[in-house]
C-alpha cells in the first residue's frame, strides 16, 4: 500500500476514527497518544504488520483503547517513565544517551528547596535502553547535557557553585570541569564539529548590559576567548553548528514569534529559515547536514495562547537546509507540560523538554515524551524509515507579502558611529556619514560589504548624504563648527550642499536658513525638500536648483518654548516624550516615487506621528495612530508603504538616542495605516531607507560589538 495514501495525514480515514472515538469517550489524539506512549515497536512486530497491510483496522483493548496502524514513525521508550528524565542527546556513533533526570527532595533541604524542589543529575543509558548509569551527582541542578564529537566528554550546564555555568565531564565521570565563571548566566552548550569551540546561549546579568536579552555566543573549548554572535534581540537560543563547520542555526524571539535563523561562524549574514508567530525552536542538523529537525507548535495554536497545557502540543517538523520542503513529521506526540511540577526554577522551562537529538544513521531522532497524567516523562527514539520524509505533505505556506523579513547583515561596525545611509539608484552602494577617522565625513560602500571608500575630508561635519535620482549628485549637510554637534539642536546652523558622486565640486545651495533634516529629493532631481526653523516654526521648505531659491510649503510641528521646557516638571516631560533631543538627531522626510506626495514626522497631533501631504504642503493627513513616539519616515519605492521607527516593544519612550530606548523598524500602509514591525530588538534600530528594488532596507543599530556604538545593517526582505 502506498504510505502516503495511508499515513494519519488521510483526512476520510481519521474523519470515521473521530467519530468512533468520541462514540467511546475518547478522542483520536488521546488515542494516538496512548499508542505512541505505550507502543514497544520491535523490528519483527512492524515488518508483520506492514505485510499484513494492518492499517486502522486492527484494534486493541490492553487495559484501555490502542490501536495498531502503520505510522511514517514509531516510538519506542527507552527508560521507564517513574522519574522526569528529559533532554537527550545521542552519542556521535548512536550506541548510547546522555541525559537529565529529575528527583524530588524533601522541604527539609531548605537551603536547596529556595533554588528548586528537584535535584537534577545527568544520567547515561544504552540505545536500547539497557544499561543506565548515573553520570553526576549532589544536590546541584545539571542539565542541557550533548556530547563531544569524539563522544569522550558531556557538556552541560549546573548550577554547582551558585550560578549557572558551563561545565564538563568525561563518560567515566572524571574530569569534572568548569568552563564558564561569570555573572551572566550560560546554557545549552554544544561542541562545534572540529570539537574545538563551544556554542552556547547567554543571558547577561550585569548592570553594564542591562536590558539585553539571551544572545548566542562561541568559546574555545576549555572556556577561553567567548565571543557574542549575536545580538540578543527578544532572545537568541540554543544555537547548533552545521556538520561543515561554516552555518550556525538557533531559535530566536526577535520578531515576536519564535522563527529559526542561521548566521555565519562570524555572527553575521542572518537567514531566517521559519515563519509565523508560533514557538518555534530547538533546531537540530542530522549527521549529513542535508536536515534540520525542530520543535514547532504550528500545527495546533498561534503564540498567544502559549501556557493553555491541553493546546499546546508541539510536535517535530523537518525541514531542507535551506528552510524549504518543511515536513511534520509527528502528531499529537507531545502535550503541553506547562505545570508547576515541572517547573524548575530557571534555567530550566518548559521548552527544555523538548531538545531534540539525531541518530548518526539519520532515521532516528531522540526526545522527552511524557503521560497526560504528567507523573513522569520518558527518554523515547522516535524511528521512521528513509523514504518516510519524502511522502510526507510539504507545508503549504501562504504566499509571503513582499515585505516579509528573510535575513539580516551588518555592514559596516567597529568602535564608531555610523549613521544616515542612503542607497544608490542602482542599488550597488551606499553611503553614510561616519566619525570613523574622529571627524564626521561621508563614506561609500558596496551593499555587498565591499570596497568601503571616504569621500569627503573637509575640516567640518558632512552629514546626511542623500544620492539624486540619477545618481550623479549627492545633497548632505554641512556645518564648520563641530561643537554644534553636541548642542541643542535649535542652536545647528546646517547648510544644504551638493556635490558629485565622487566627493569633487562640493557647493553650498542654502545660506541662512538652518537645515535640522536629511534632504529629500525629488523624483525629477529638479527640487529638494529639507525641515528648517524660521520665525514661523518648523516646517518644511522646498529648494529649486533651477532658480536657487528655497520656499516653505508646510509648518509641520508644534514648538515648546525654552520657559515652558523649564517649568515642566519631570513628570510632564517623560509624558510628553516627543520633544527633539539633543546630539545627532536630524528630522526624516522623503518624497514618493511620483514626486507629488512627501512623508514626514510631527507632533500636530499632540503625539510624534507619520504624516503624509502632497507637495505643495495641502492635505495632510496622519498615517500612524499610537502612543508611542514615530520617527525617520521614508517611502518604499512604489509609494505604497512608509518605513519608520518607533517603540513599541518597550516601557522607556525616549528618542532613539536615549541609553534603554527601544526603537526598531516598523512598515506602515499609507492607505490603511496598518502597522507591522520588520525588527523586535531589544537594542535601537532606527533611521530606515529602501534599496530602489524594495528588498531591502539599509538602517541604523547599536546591536554591534558593545551596543555602545551605531552602524548600518541590512534587512533583506522578500
């Protein structure tokens, strides 16, 4: 019989078992899950049954209603389901388990019982179930144990002296070393595959990094020279090393969700592989490095209903390297655990019990099942055969829209700032302005990260730098007296100035009328729009390069007088929260595609919004509603969406310059308003500007190195 036609994918037949279930008072998922849990698949028993053809048709009552049916996958439980063990994880050559198991204590251990009311020890077991052996032991809580590929060693992660490191031990149980001794807080270690590094996922607990979250980092093997990969964002976890040693794939929370990326073995060139906002995580490559195998609660409820213990189930998917041909290889396998007698007290939560594990032979794959009763939890194999995934059903994804986030990279970084970039009309280069050489001057650089190139070298500050529409002429701003850099920012007396693409034949277009935005130019290349400060307010001016004039065509915020910044309270200015700050900060406003439309940021409102009005300055009308502060406007190249920062992710409302601000890129509909965030970082991104194709946005980050220090990245979008 075809396994396909066959499966528990085969809606008619599953319709009739539902029926007669529920007939019995009992469900097909209670059903399946008493099979799967209970089912001892021995080699011989399945090959009769397959030979047989016993399919839905041959039903069991042994103590409750099983039933045998041909599955792409059997379970087979490896230790007995009387204590919690979970987190398993194959030897390289698959002969054997290492894995954590849980033991209650008494609340006479009152010391222990304020840390958690379990012990946890690692424990060793044979893949066939035989031969269990304790690995470690005390009153300590050892856990996320994997072996090193040469399978001498178990990494894993304890609390043994108070915080949670990482350590080492050898199968025989001797060599107990730490390899991590900080304050932060380490886990989910794992061996590169040349066995010289270890990945592992951080949460910093010092007050210098504060509001960061879990971040992928990499360390020598015996803990020496750690490095960050990644930036944190919402979470960044359990990090896996693809078998060639160049991919590194890890689950992460920065765009609300749960989505899997991959970056490179030097934290960059982000690749998201998964989309939706469900959990998704604890990836794992099979042995060849062709498969990915992962957690994912896709199939049963979105992120929002996380903690509903009966809707919960999370089941194991399969997909290509590449993300693509995602395949569910299990269902209803495992219910959700979250309950408080599971709960460990960090780091240990409920996702914990999923890790998965593959065998060498790439047909099986190790994880924590457990009872509905959640008396106790088995270490189970789950076992399919070759051809198993190439007949299961390919996820039908809908169509993604065009602006759906695929990937990250940093462009440019180091101990300096970057800012305001700007896309060629070919899209090959961009440039920014940079302090880099202790001066602010304009610099050049491929969008492929290559051939960086100064342009400007001038005594003063060149910033803003905005490229024509033909690409032959660069507007950007300039000011002699660098000090202005560091004052208020009614106090900057910016100029207007054009020069060539090169850096050569640099002129002043604007005199006496200070400039506090990037310009904008227009479409035709015949006009430049910029933000000025005149005895009518803030507005926005229009200069002709044919006449060399300039005109104002809008006032577009309402200005708090030096007195009233005074007597306001500090209560009423964190309320107001939308006045321009200090420093670099420059106002965004960019023209559509056509020319007859322009975007900008204002307060007319009473709160920091993105508007939209035509040319002229006549029919303005808001585009964003919120309490939050929008910022750095600019339209996509077909008009039709505007990306902006702002914060919505976080409790502090400062401007993007302020040291906790959480600002991250956001895309609006200019015809419905409907907002949809690109970034959830816990670091500020902001200042967006769309590649001319639209596949990308260049932006400005503090995620690099420190978080001390902005540089431009890149948002590869669909």
């Amino acid at each position: 019989m075809n396994r396909k036609k066959i499966g528990f994918f085969a809606e008619p037949v599953l319709s009739k078992m539902t029926r007669f279930f529920a007939s019995l008072r009992m469900t097909v998922s209670e059903g399946l899950r008493m099979t799967l849990l209970t089912l001892h698949c021995h080699s011989e028993r399945t090959k009769r049954l397959k030979n047989l053809g016993l399919v839905f048709s041959c039903f069991l009552f042994l103590g409750g209603l099983t039933f045998a049916q041909e599955l792409p996958y059997t379970v087979r439980n490896i230790t007995d389901g009387g204590q919690i063990d979970f987190h398993p994880d194959f030897r390289p050559d698959g002969k054997e388990l290492v894995f954590a198991s849980r033991s209650e204590i008494s609340k006479d251990d009152k010391e222990f019982w304020n840390i958690s009311p379990y012990y946890v020890n690692l424990w060793l077991i044979d893949s066939d179930g035989n031969n269990r052996r304790q690995l470690t032991n005390g009153k300590v809580i050892d856990c996320y144990p994997s072996f090193t590929p040469d399978g001498e060693k178990v990494l894993f992660v304890s609390n043994r002296g108070g915080k949670w490191d990482v350590w080492s031990i050898k199968r025989d149980g001797s060599a107990l070393i730490r390899l991590t001794d900080n304050q932060d807080k380490d886990y989910s270690p794992r061996a590169t595959p040349d066995g010289k590094h270890i990945l592992f996922f951080s949460t910093p607990t010092s007050s210098e990094a504060g509001y960061i979250t879990e971040s992928v980092w990499i360390m020598d093997m015996d803990g020496k020279n750690a490095k960050r990969l990644t930036s944190g964002g919402k979470g960044d976890w359990y990090p896996s090393m693809h078998p060639d040693g160049k991919e590194i794939i890890f689950a992460s929370m920065r765009l609300i969700g749960g989505s899997l990326w991959t970056i490179d073995r030097e934290g960059k060139d982000y690749k998201r592989l998964t989309y939706g906002k469900v959990l998704e995580f604890f990836p794992n490559w099979s042995h060849d490095g062709t498969k990915i195998a992962y957690v994912s609660r896709r199939e049963h409820a979105s992120f929002d209903s996380v903690g509903d213990t009966e809707k919960d189930p999370l089941e194991i998917w399969i997909m290509d390297r590449d993300g693509s041909n995602k395949r569910q290889l299990t269902k209803n396998i495992s219910g959700g655990i979250w309950d408080s007698r599971f709960n460990l007290r960090k780091p240990i939560d409920f996702i914990s019990y999923y890790h998965t594990s593959w065998h060498p032979d790439g047909t099986k794959i190790a994880l924590t099942t457990w009872e509905k009763d959640q008396k106790g939890s088995y270490i189970s194999i789950i076992e399919f055969d070759r051809d198993t995934l190439k007949n299961l059903p390919v996820l039908n994804e809908a169509p993604l829209p065009q602006y759906t986030l695929l990937g990250e990279r940093e462009l440019t970084g180091g101990e300096w700032e970057d800012f305001g970039p700007s896309f060629s009309p070919d899209g090959n280069n961009i440039i920014f302005s940079s302090n880099r050489t202790g001066n602010w001057d304009i610099w050049n650089i491929g969008a492929d990260a290559e051939g960086l190139k100064q342009i400007t070298n001038d005594p003063g500050d060149e910033l803003a730098p905005v490229f024509s529409p033909d690409g032959k002429e660069i507007a950007f701003l300039r000011e002699k007296n660098s000090e202005n850099l560091q004052s208020s920012i009614f106090n900057i007396q910016y100029s207007l100035w054009i020069m060539n693409s090169d850096g050569s034949g640099a002129r002043q277009v604007t005199k006496g009328i200070p400039v506090l935005s990037y310009p904008a130019w227009k479409s035709d290349g015949k006009e430049i729009a910029f933000v000025s400060k005149g005895d009518e307010g803030i507005g926005i001016w229009v200069y002709n390069i044919h006449q060399q004039k300039s005109k104002k065509v809008a006032t577009i915020w309402n200005e708090i007088s030096e007195s009233q910044r005074v007597k306001e309270s500090e209560n009423q200015r964190a309320k107001r929260k939308y006045y321009p700050f200090n420093g670099l900060f420059l106002y965004r406003i960019d023209y559509n595609n056509k020319g007859d439309k322009i975007t900008f940021e204002s307060n007319l409102s009473g709160n920091v919004e993105i508007w939209v009005m035509n040319s002229d300055g006549s029919n303005m009308s808001k585009v964003t509603r919120g309490n939050e502060p929008h910022w750095n406007p600019v339209f996509s190249p077909d008009g039709k969406m505007i990306a902006y920062a702002t914060e919505k992710f976080a409790s502090n409302l400062g401007p993007p310059f302020w040291p906790n601000s959480n600002y991250n890129i956001w895309l609006a509909d200019v015809a419905t308003g409907k907002e949809e965030a690109l970034t959830a970082e816990e670091q500020t991104d902001w200042n967006p500007v769309f590649s001319p194709d639209g596949k990308k946005i260049a932006y400005v980050t503090n995620r690099s190195g420190d978080f001390k220090h902005n540089s431009i990245w890149l948002l590869y979008l669909k």
